[in-house]
C-alpha cells in the first residue's frame, strides 16, 4: 500500500480546510437559524483542520476566501500570529467610521 507523501497530504488537508470554510462562511451569512451543535460541530472539525496544514500561499488564500475561517485561524494560533490577519488599515477605518457616527448621534441629539 503507497502512503500519500507530505505534498499530497497538505493538499488533501487543504482541501478539507477550505471545504469546511466555505460551510462556516454559508452558515454565518445564512438568514435561516443554524442549529448550534450543527455549527460547533463543523466549527470543531475545521479547528482540528487548521491545526495540522502548515501556513502558505494556499491556506491564506483561504483565509483571504473566507473572512469566518481567517478569524477562528486568528484564534487557535494568536501565540504566532497574533492578530495580524486583521490589516491595520481596515481597523483603523472602521475606527474612524465608528468615531463620525458617534459624533453624528451626539451632534443630532441636542
């Protein structure tokens, strides 16, 4: 019996990852109720995915694919990667949107 080389494991473990991204990504945007051990469930197995594929090329592609995935891959290796998936741009963005509608609310108030 041949044993699949390391190559062709990630790929394998790859596609996992990006198969049960794509589903947490479905579910998250889905308008209809997901059933919460149906969620931690698949959320579970793609942890355990994530965990044995090595970064690369491949897998941010990924992540980039797939904003639930990049977040919950955030959180199981925050000790390397800290939370440098989130670009700074983005955030600082958003900080600033959030600051104007503050101000609007407290301006529109009196």
């Amino acid at each position: 019996m041949k044993t699949p080389t390391q190559s062709q494991r990630s790929v394998s473990d790859l596609d996992v990852v990006h198969a049960l991204a794509r589903l947490v990504q479905r579910m998250e945007a889905s308008p209809a109720e997901i059933d919460a051990h149906q969620y931690r469930t698949v959320v579970q197995q793609l942890t355990r995915a994530l965990e044995r594929v090595e970064p690369g090329k491949a897998l941010q592609l990924i992540l980039e694919d797939c904003p639930a995935a990049s977040e919950l891959y955030e959180n199981i290796r925050y000790e390397h990667a800290g939370l440098v998936r989130a670009p700074l741009e983005k955030a600082l963005n958003a900080e600033l949107e959030a600051r104007r509608a503050i101000d609007h609310a407290a301006a529109t108030r009196h």
